[in-house]
C-alpha cells in the first residue's frame, strides 16, 4: 500500500481553462418538512399535512476556489441549504449538482465514495464530537473510511493535520477527549476533521459562532489560509454580515426559505438592492457613539415557515412595501451584472 499523504498540493497544477467551472449548482431546491398532527387536526385540515417551508425554490451556484456566503436571520433555512448540498437530506423537489454529478440520481455507494470530497464544519463542536471519542480517534475515522486503515498510518496522516491547524505538538492532543480542550481547540479539531479527507468543498455552518469573540478572527485566518493552501470551496453560512465581509467573494442573502439577493461582496454591500438586505447591514454594529441608522429597520419577527405570507414573503415587515408585494412574488432579477435581486422595487433602491 502506497503511502497515504493528508493532502495533495492542489496548487501545484493550474487548473485547465475548460475546469474552472461552477464546483456546486443548485437547481430550484425544495424541502419542506411535514408537521405531525393528531387525528382531529387532520380531520379538520381534510387530511391536507401542513409543513414547514424550509428552503422554497432557490437556485444558486458555487464557483470553484471561492467563498461563497449564505447569510439571513436565524430560520431562514441556510442550514438546511446547506445539507441538501452534503445529502444529508434529500430534497422535497430541485437536484444538486457537485462537480457535474447530480446526487439525486447515483447510488448510496456512489455517495459514499464521493463524501470524502464534501465535508463540514458544524456550528457547536462541543455537540459535534463524540466525548468517548479521544482527538485523534474522531479526526481518524474519516481516514480508516476513506483513506487507510493502518494505525500507524493514520495516526501520521491525524497528527499531520494537527499540526495543520496549530494544535501542535499533535502528540499532545491526540490522546486527549474533547472536554479537555478549551472551545477554540475544539473548534481547530472540527475543521482538522473536516480538512483530513482533503475535500473540494467544505460547508462551514457558522464555523465561529460559539466560540469566543477574541479567537474568531484567528480562526477566520486559519480557515482562509488553509483555504489557499489547499484549493478548497468553501459554502460559508452565517447569520453575521460583518464577519461575511472579510471571508466571502460572493454572497445570497436568504429570508423564510427563498433568495432574497445575490451578487458580489463589493455589490451586496455598497449596492444592496432589496430592503431585507439594507436591515442586515444596518444592524451591523459600527464603533462610533455618533452613527445613527440610516434604514428603517424591520417591525415584527420573522414569519411561521408553515404559512409563509402570500406574495413576497418580506413584505409584511418591508418599509416600503405597496400593495402588489402582498400579491405578486418578485422574481430574483439580475439588475447590474452579476447581481440578481428579487425586489418589485429594487431599481428604486439602486438609484
């Protein structure tokens, strides 16, 4: 048995021109979860099963090398876009297409074999790691899967990524369980565990929500160096704007299951067209006692997924909401190239 290397070095041959094409493309993606009722409630609903409107139609695409972001409020279903991508769902309607396969139509062992390309970095990593598990047993599993299943070869290739993502010296960690940790180790584990299989695309799933606010830019560095070393895709999901800033080189920006804009950094945020886009940005914190908002921000909380509002699904909360927005759904329009909206009234925000 040849070897086993943690990761080839994906930079060493320029990619021909033919293969810099989308890595990912979702294809009006649907998943909607239906509600358990009692026998009365079906009754009365005519046996019509009511369902939670996850993700409602929404079409995208992941360039190969990027970061692309998937930013909204909590609810709007990111998550959920995010492991119908993996297939750790299957869709209600829509396909996925990664690298040209679409995984609807192949096989579990097909699907199988192509996990070692797609991983993720979840959100709690203390709820991600098995506590029986030592370090270096839930970071090697990955590896006896799809890699080797010879110990001393996969302690190299575990202790390899250690090193990788600065829990070094590796010996020192790989015997340790996650309680002993402190929570930004564990979270360098989480995305050492996501890395070691050396995939195409990794979706972080608000890879530095929980941990704490003086290690989240030392992780961000650590994820986008790890990024330029290895020709990695990132789907980076995140409820912060400010935090998609300085990580992403696109982002679509989700409300109640739909798109609500998508476009390039530098358009979203210097030229954003849809009044949900305008809140999120407003509510990002500024360090200056004498910035007052500009926008006025959305009344109400966020809908009920089970009965989404009619029409645009923003316009009971939107300040400038007419009467057609209660009726007709906009559609996501490319207003300036490269930038789609799904505003009635997004030229007039542009302006």
């Amino acid at each position: 048995m040849p070897e086993p290397r943690l990761m080839e070095n994906k930079t060493a041959a320029p990619v021909p021109a033919a293969e810099t094409a989308d890595l990912v493309r979702v294809e009006n993606l649907r998943k909607h979860f239906p509600v358990q009722s009692g026998f009365l409630a079906s009754i009365l609903n005519r046996g019509h099963i009511p369902a939670v409107k996850a993700v409602d139609g929404v079409s995208f695409t992941i360039h190969k090398g990027e970061v692309f972001g998937l930013a909204g409020e909590s609810g709007s279903g990111k998550s959920t876009v995010g492991r119908l991508i993996l297939r750790l769902l299957d869709p209600t309607e829509g396909r996925v297409i990664f690298d040209g396969t679409d995984l609807s139509t192949i096989s579990p062992e097909a699907m199988r074999k192509l996990r070692s390309r797609m991983q993720v970095i979840f959100q709690d990593p203390l709820a991600s790691l098995n506590p029986r598990m030592t370090l270096g047993e839930a970071i090697g599993h990955p590896v006896r899967i799809h890699i080797t299943t010879r110990l001393e070869e996969v302690k190299k290739v575990v202790c390899e990524i250690l090193e990788k993502v600065g829990l070094a010296p590796a010996e020192q960690f790989y015997n340790k369980f996650p309680h002993q940790i402190s929570g930004g180790q564990r979270q360098r584990v989480v995305i050492a565990r996501a890395l070691v299989t050396a995939p195409d695309l990794v979706v972080a799933d608000e890879p530095i929500a929980m941990a704490d606010v003086s290690v989240r830019a030392l992780l961000l560095d650590l994820m986008m160096k790890l990024k330029d070393e290895f020709n990695l895709t990132y789907l980076f999901i995140t409820h912060d704007l400010a935090t998609a800033k300085y990580v992403c080189d696109r982002i679509a920006v989700m409300y109640l299951g739909k798109l609500c804009e998508v476009g390039t950094l530098a358009e979203v945020y210097q030229h954003s067209g849809h009044p949900y886009t305008r809140a999120l940005l407003e509510a990002v914190p500024v360090p200056d006692p004498r910035h007052r908002r500009k926008e006025l921000m959305p009344a109400g909380e966020i809908p009920s997924a089970i009965n989404p509002p009619p029409g645009c699904h923003f316009h009971p909360r939107c300040p400038i909401a007419r009467e057609n927005c209660s009726v007709e759904e906009p559609a996501l329009r490319e207003l300036r190239p490269g930038h789609f909206v799904a505003c009635h009234y997004a030229e007039e925000l542009l302006k």
